[in-house]
C-alpha cells in the first residue's frame, strides 16, 4: 500500500516495505521532519501529541516521541486523546505545533500522523510539501545528547477540554438536564469511550448507555458511521425507547445521531441541526464543502444569512470560514466546527449544542429531523489502480454536461436542478470519490452511476 500524503496528514496501513506503507522508518522520518520545519520556522519546541485507541497507536506513539526528542523538541504527550482535544491543548499550551496519531475513519490495520501548526489546526498544503521535502533530501541532523528534548505526560486535557465546552454561552446544561434524557453511544471502541460519557456526565445526562466504548482499538464495526454501520446502536435505541443515539468515528472529529424511533438522524444533517441551532442565536455566515447537503443552504436562507462552499478537507473548511467570517462550518460528514471554541471539527461541541437545541425545541429527535428537507444522497466510489489522469477525465465529463453550473476548485462539481453531483480524489484512500445527492433516491442513484460510467468510459 502506498502511503497517501495530503492535507488530512500522512497515513497508511501498518506493516509492510518502508515507503509502502506506514512503517517504523517512515514514522520516525515525518516526526523528526516535522519537529526540525517547525523550529526553523520560528515556533515553539513545545509540541503536543495524542493519539486513539488502535491497536498500533502506542507502537507509533513511541516512534513519535522519540523521534521529536531526537531533534530537541519539548513533548507534551496526551495519551489516549481526541483530536479535537489535541487541537485546542496546542493554543492553551502556546506549543508550537501538534500530531495527532489516527487515521480517522479507516480500518483498524490503518493509522497516520495529523499534523498540526501553531493556531492548532492542520498545516496548509504548502507547508506539507515542505516537510516532505525535508524527509526526501534528508537534510537535517539529529541533536547530540546534550541538546536532546522532553517529554511529559498530561492526561488532564480532556477535562479541561469539556470545560471550554461547558463555558460557552450557546450550551446550556440546565436545560439539557431538565430535559432527563436517555442516550446511548457507540465509540467504535476508542478514544470516544472515554471522551463522550464524560462529557455527558458533564452535561446533566445521566442515563446513558454504552455500547463499544472499552478503548482498546478492537472495532466493532466499520468505523465509519454510515447507516449500514451502525444497526447496533439504531436497535438499541428503538428497543429500549431511548431518546438519542450518539455515534463518533476513532478520533471523535466525526458526529453521527439515531434518531428515537431507531432511524438514522442522517450524518448529513448533524451539521444541518446544530448550524440551524446557531445562527438561531448568532447572525454570521455558513460554512461548508462541496460536498455537503444542499440542506445547509435552505438553513442559511431561513435563518437569513450567506453559504459558502470549499473544497474537502477540514483545511480548505477553516480557511473560508476565516475568510467569510462565518459562524459556523463543517463538513457533511458530521464535522462541525464552531469557531467560538476553535477551529476544528469537534463531536464533543456538535454533542452538547445539538442536546440543547433537542432540549430547547421541546422535539423529539425523529419530529426535529422532520422539519428538515428529506434529501437522499448517495455515495459511491471508484478504486484507482496504476496512473490516472483524473483532470482530464472530469473534463470529459464536464464537457458532457457544459449547460449546467459547476464548480471546480475541488474535482468537479455538477449542478442540476434537483441536486448536484461531486467527483473527487480521496485525501484519505486511493479512490475517487462520487457523491449525489437530489431530492429522490432513485435521481441521486442516477446522477451517481451516470457520471460513474462516464468516468470508466474516459479511463
């Protein structure tokens, strides 16, 4: 498997060639690059790390560390942490930079290294380039002994990361106390085990039940929360006519809800919620990317303010969002980001401003789901296999559909008059992306296989 270097950092599978694959070598030849790029750059030695719960997670863990204090870097090691987490300890700590160890929502024999820049969000595109430039060249030294750098420990973070939460003026814990709700939570067995019945405990939520939260990396399913993942929790909510299911990929940046009657709230429409909820009590713009629901523009239209797209990736989100001003932002796979905390997709924030939208609105979570447009989306993908030159075959197919608006700052984007079509490369796995989403099932499954063939025709 060949390492995937991008925006949302360098990952791969663990076990292999070095070069192939995210080996011990590649690890400590990124750690120890990036450690060296951010002194150079003028940043603070301190640097923060965290890291999920997978089963390679301490084995790269250990490879990190000492890798940093090889190039005299100052370490604050989190533990078990969420990347969120990682990202907000980074501005509290004024380090000069952080890696998160996960790969996300990838499989269990996945993991890689987020890193990120001084303002706690993930470096640019350009900066990455740099640093791999340093790992090619290999032209940096390691410290002699007596210039090696630190390390320490604090597991303190997370509580003071659910305080910053509790702080905030839109979360109200009274309200969703009063409210006496019962929630179930799938963490995929990691980090989230930890960090989501915490902060629930936190909120006023005492009846909760846990199902997958032991943090010991072993998922109990696909770890991507799309309906066909999550049948477990979905039962267990309708069976035990519970109120609210709360679902988290590894790294807890992702937010999936189950709905009381055991449907799916829809991945999609997490940020469509809590994004009505905010611009309800704040007046500022929508961010979110190409290839979120057109929901959020019927939400930015109610409530009177302007939407924005970017390209994918949490980078290209944060930059239009600082750039427009805006609110409140994410990513239509249940990434909200809410500047007021920081600048970064967060499950924990998305959690307690959604129980007090659900605990405000006197709903249910299936009748709050109600009053959003049903849109269907689908999404399909294309495996990529040798070299391919995906700029020209997007332009074959936008020259197949040149009488409709498009957009093509990230792949390419297609839009119809009941829903759109958006054809990407992955950041994060060797495949192109196909997402459709109109207001029938059957149109999103249309627009998804028509452009899926034409894009085969092309290859």
């Amino acid at each position: 498997m060949t390492l995937i270097k991008s925006i949302s950092g360098i990952r791969g599978t663990i076990g292999g060639r070095p070069g192939q694959a995210l080996t011990p070598m590649d690890v400590v030849s990124i750690a120890g690059a990036f450690g060296i790029w951010l002194q150079k750059n003028g940043a603070s030695k301190k640097l923060v790390i965290g890291r999920d719960a997978r089963i390679s997670g301490e084995m790269v863990n250990q490879l990190v560390v000492g890798s940093l204090m090889a190039v005299g870097v100052e370490v604050i090691d989190l533990g078990l942490a969420t990347t969120p987490t990682v990202e907000m300890a980074v501005t509290d700590m004024n380090a000069g930079g952080g890696i998160i160890i996960t790969a996300s929502h990838n499989p269990k024999n996945w993991n890689a290294l987020k890193l990120l820049n001084s303002e706690g969000e993930f470096i640019s595109d350009q900066d990455g380039k740099e640093i791999l430039q340093l790992v090619e060249d290999k032209s940096y030294t390691y410290n002699a002994v007596d210039e090696l750098g630190t390390y320490t420990r604090d597991e303190t973070y997370l509580d003071k990361h659910i305080q910053h939460i509790l702080d905030l003026d839109l979360v109200d814990v009274d309200a969703i106390a009063a409210a006496d709700f019962s929630v179930a939570v799938d963490a995929v067995n990691s980090v989230g085990g930890i960090a989501i019945p915490r902060l629930l405990k936190a909120l006023g939520v005492n009846r909760v039940t846990e199902i997958n939260c032991v943090p010991d990396g072993h998922f109990a399913h696909n770890p991507e929360p799309l309906p066909e993942n999550i049948v477990e929790i979905s039962e267990l909510v309708k069976k035990e006519k519970l109120d609210l299911g709360i679902i988290v990929d590894p790294d807890v940046d992702r937010l999936a809800l189950v709905c009381n009657d055991g449907t799916p709230f829809g991945e999609e429409y997490t940020l469509v919620s809590v994004a009505d909820y905010v611009l309800q009590q704040t007046k500022g713009a929508l961010v979110a990317n190409l290839s979120s629901t057109m929901a959020l523009r019927g939400i930015a239209e109610k409530n009177g303010v302007e939407f924005f797209e970017s390209a994918v990736g949490e980078v290209n989100v944060v930059r239009e969002m600082k750039k427009q001003s805006a609110v409140i932002g994410g990513e239509g796979n249940g990434g909200v980001i809410y500047p007021e905390l920081h600048y970064g997709r967060d499950a924990l924030v998305g959690v307690a401003l959604f129980l007090t939208y659900l605990a405000k609105s006197k709903m249910t979570s299936s009748e709050l789901r109600a009053t959003y447009p049903d849109y269907k989306i689908e999404k399909q993908k294309i495996e990529l296999e040798g070299v391919v030159d995906l700029d020209n075959i997007l332009e074959q197919v936008r020259r197949k559909f040149i009488d409709y608006p498009c957009h093509t700052i990230d792949g390419l984007k297609i839009i119809f008059p009941e829903g759109w079509v958006h054809m990407r490369k992955s950041n994060t796995e060797q495949i192109i992306r196909i997402y459709a989403e109109a207001t029938t099932e059957k149109y999103a499954k249309d627009l998804a296989e028509c452009v899926k063939q034409l894009m085969k025709n092309q290859n």
